[in-house]
C-alpha cells in the first residue's frame, strides 16, 4: 500500500497548515485525492497556472481542496468547506 495517494501520477502532500486544516475537519489526503478526480473547478479568484482548486457537493457543504504542482508532487496548500445555499 503507497504512503501517498497519487493523482496524475504523482504524489499528493500537505504542507503543516494544510495537514492541520484536514485534522480539524477530521479529513485526509485521500479525501483530498477524491475530490479532485471526482470534484468540478471552483476557483473564487484568479490564482496561478500551477494552483487547482476543486470542489465537491456532499449533502449542503461544498468542500474544497487547493493543491499547487511542485514538479515531482502534488502539496495541499488549503482544504475547507462552506455552506451551499440555493438561490
């Protein structure tokens, strides 16, 4: 079994802040893996060539996963979530 969960063959890692952010929402790297293989683009602002930022709905929160490509791995810059409101 790989340490690491890989999308587009390479490794997915978390930087401290990020790695905290998924223990307080009581998530892990492989939650970030599946919305990004399963999740839609949802960029708020413009952000880098190299940034993805995803999104999935599960029930009425969104949540969100912001990983950034350093070469050789993926790094988990931010992960949260926020109500989704219909309007």
């Amino acid at each position: 079994m790989a340490l690491f969960p890989r999308y587009q063959n390479k490794e997915i890692k978390a930087t401290k802040s990020a790695a905290y952010e998924l223990w307080h929402y009581k998530k892990d790297i492989w939650d970030v893996m599946e919305i990004l293989e399963e999740g839609y683009p949802c960029s708020s602002s413009r952000r880098k060539q190299n940034i993805i930022e995803n999104c999935i709905r599960k029930g009425n929160k969104i949540h969100k996963a912001v990983v950034a490509d350093c070469g050789n791995y993926w790094v988990i810059i931010h992960f949260g979530f926020f109500s989704y409101k219909k309007r």
